[in-house]
C-alpha cells in the first residue's frame, strides 16, 4: 500500500495574491483620477494611503506564505512571489514619497528671490481639507529654503524685455505652464512702440520745422486697477501640474529690466498641503534651465 502525500495549501499566498492585485489597481486608478480626473490632492492621498497599506498587508500574508513553503512545502510560492511583484508599484512610491517628506525641508512655496518673491496677481486659494498648513511664509521659511537649495537663484539676460518676454511664454508653453494673468505688459508694448516710425508723423514734423508747437491739454490716465508689482515690472502668474501624478503648483514669473538686461525671478507654491516633497524647487530649476536653452546667447552671468 502507497501512501500519497498531499502538499498543504497556504492560504495567506493566496490572500497576498488578492490583496496585492486589488491594492495596485486600485492605486493605478487613484492616480489616472488625480491626474486626469477631478480627484483633489487631499483625497488622493486617502486613497492612495489605503492601497499602500492593502499592499503593505499582502507583503506580510506573502512572506507567512513563502515560511509555509520553506518549512512544510505548502503550496503558494507562486502566489507569494507574484504578491510581492504587484506590492511593488504602491510600496515604491510610498517609500520615494517617505525620503522625500522626512530628508527634504518642509516647504510649500519656493522662490528665486527670497528677499522680495514676486508677487501673486490672484492669491492661490484652495481647500485644504485635513491638509493644514501655515497661509503666510514667514523669513524663517525663506532662511530654510536658502540652506536647502542654495543654488535655486534668478537669471539675468542680456536682451530687451519684450524679446525674454516671447522666450518666457515660448518655454512655459512647452513645459505645461499654463498662464491665467499677466500684468505689466504695458512696459512692453511701450518698448514695441519705439521701435515703430510712422511715415505720416515724420512727414508732418519735417514740414512743422520752425513752428512753435502749441500744448495741447491731455486727460490725466487713472489706471483702473492698482499695479501689484514693480513699475517696470511684467508678472505671469499660471498653473502647472506634475507629470505623472499630477500635483497642482501655482507660478509666478517676474521680468524686471535693469541697467540695459532683464531679470527674471521664479515662484512656486503647491496648492495642497504643508510640504512639497522638494517638486517646488524642482519646478523652478527645470524651467530656468529651459529658458537658458531657449535663450541661448542673451544669457548673463
């Protein structure tokens, strides 16, 4: 008489196995939410929060499962094995995001000029949900970001404004900027204005030689709306979205003409939340890197 022997079943594998596939669809469709969809970053964060533990809870069913097969050979290695490959995707970015929060400052808006950021045309507004976070920046935060990133600074361009003008809205469209206010254009269309010679008035001035000009009166200009920055300053504020999960950022870009070149100086500000996982100044670097390219030439030092 034979005796058959019959490999027991872990049941934990094979319950890592579920846990683990619905953890990782259920983040994949979070995010394609949240990038693409309505899903708001505090919600985002809930839900990508519980699929993380699913798949930290399929690890643990998963490794129960593969000391069921070290030790009595039960059946699950595979399920165990394909566990731990689909805990993978949400356990990741779960342990990226983690680095990122405890190794990175805690900050929410970034600049390239700590002393004076540029302004906001609207000031960003947002629901912050259970993501409470300071709403003024203080000079402790500017002295903080100087630390972390000392090398996050404005350009300088040797080129007139309306010419880094065009280059910065060139290089925002291309990096998925997208610009809702502008305010200053006037100091532009003003250098445009200089540039253009109407035939008919110098015709009319060369036959004026001699003739005492007579003042006329003219209507004092009132500007309807109070100028936010500079006198000669030109202020983009717009939006921005990171690329693949798309976390919201407001920016702001200031041009500012010095001395016969153009200042440029960069903020952002996550809409959601107290810290910004170090995207802010990323954003930032990234896009002044793309207008140096862009404006290969006219760049001073």
């Amino acid at each position: 008489m034979t005796i058959q022997y019959e490999r027991p079943v872990s049941h934990a594998a094979h319950w890592a196995r579920r846990l683990a596939l619905f953890s990782c669809l259920l983040f994949v469709a979070v995010v394609l939410s949240h990038r693409f969809g309505p899903l708001t970053t505090p919600h985002f964060l809930v839900l990508a929060g519980f699929a993380m533990a699913m798949a930290g809870l399929a690890v643990l069913l998963a490794a129960i499962g593969l000391e069921r097969l070290w030790h009595v050979g039960a059946r699950g290695g595979k399920a165990s094995f394909m566990a731990l490959l689909l805990s993978l995707l949400p356990l990741g970015v779960a342990a990226a995001a983690a680095y990122s929060y405890f190794y990175k400052p805690a900050l929410y808006d970034v600049t390239t000029d700590t002393a004076a950021a540029p302004p906001w045309l609207a000031v960003p507004s947002a629901e912050q949900d259970w993501l409470p976070r300071a709403g003024v920046v203080t000079p402790r935060d500017r002295e903080v970001q100087l630390a972390a990133y000392p090398g996050l600074s404005g350009r300088r361009y040797e080129g007139a404004l309306d010419r880094v003008y065009q280059g910065v809205r060139k290089v925002a469209a291309a990096y998925g900027i997208t610009v809702t206010a502008e305010d200053g254009l006037d100091n532009i269309l003003a250098d445009l204005e200089d540039l253009v010679v109407d035939p008919n008035k110098a015709a009319r001035s060369a036959e004026a030689v001699g003739e005492v000009p007579i003042p006329e009166a003219r209507p004092l200009e009132t500007p309807l709306i109070p100028r936010i920055g500079g006198v000669g300053d030109v202020l983009l504020q717009g939006e921005w979205r990171s690329p693949v999960f798309g976390f919201r950022f407001d920016v702001v870009i200031r041009l500012r003409e010095e001395a016969e070149t153009t200042l440029v100086d960069m903020r952002a500000a996550s809409r959601y939340g107290p810290h910004d996982l170090g995207i802010g100044a990323e954003l930032v670097e990234g896009y002044l890197k793309a207008l140096d390219a862009e404006l290969l030439g006219i760049a001073g030092d």
